[in-house]
C-alpha cells in the first residue's frame, strides 16, 4: 500500500486532523471523527502500519499519535510537480 492509498480514505484524513491536536485515545478519537470503535481501530491499523501514527498505553487505555508530518505539493504545468512525502515529526 502506497501513501496515496493510505490517505486515500476520507476516514483515515479525520483520524489524522484529530490527532494533529495531540494524542487521543480509540474510544475518544472514534467519538470525534463520528465512527464506531472497531473502524476507529482498523484504520489505526493501516495508518501505525505505515508508520504515519504510533501507540502507547496508558493505564487500560491505548493512546496514538502522529509520528509523521505529511506534505502533499502540487503544482500545474510548466513545473508539473506531485510530491507527497512523509517525515518524522522530529525533524521539523
């Protein structure tokens, strides 16, 4: 699966706009993007599989956050670029 394929869901994008505040638990992130546990919990999944978010637990509840900044840069002919790259957050 390619970053395009990953952040091709709408699903995943409201995951990622949530975490951008900071970390968040499932049970909490699933409420605030209006999607039932488990579909919170798969699309978590594909996103720490592809290293964009990591986990942690605290106590009995499992937090993510973002560990990667994407960018997507577009721009239309004479230059003609697509560059969507990830980067750790630590080296911003």
């Amino acid at each position: 699966m390619s970053l395009i394929d990953v952040l091709g869901s709408p699903a995943r994008l409201k995951i990622l706009r949530e975490l951008s505040h900071g970390p968040m638990y499932v049970s909490e992130l699933a409420e605030a993007v209006g999607m039932d546990g488990s579909t919170a919990v798969h699309h978590l999944s594909t996103l720490e599989e592809y290293g964009v978010v990591e986990h942690y637990l605290h106590g009995n509840r499992k937090y993510y956050l973002l560990v990667k900044s994407v960018e997507l840069h577009v721009a239309p002919p004479p230059e003609r670029t697509f560059i969507l790259q990830a980067r750790d957050v630590d080296d911003e």
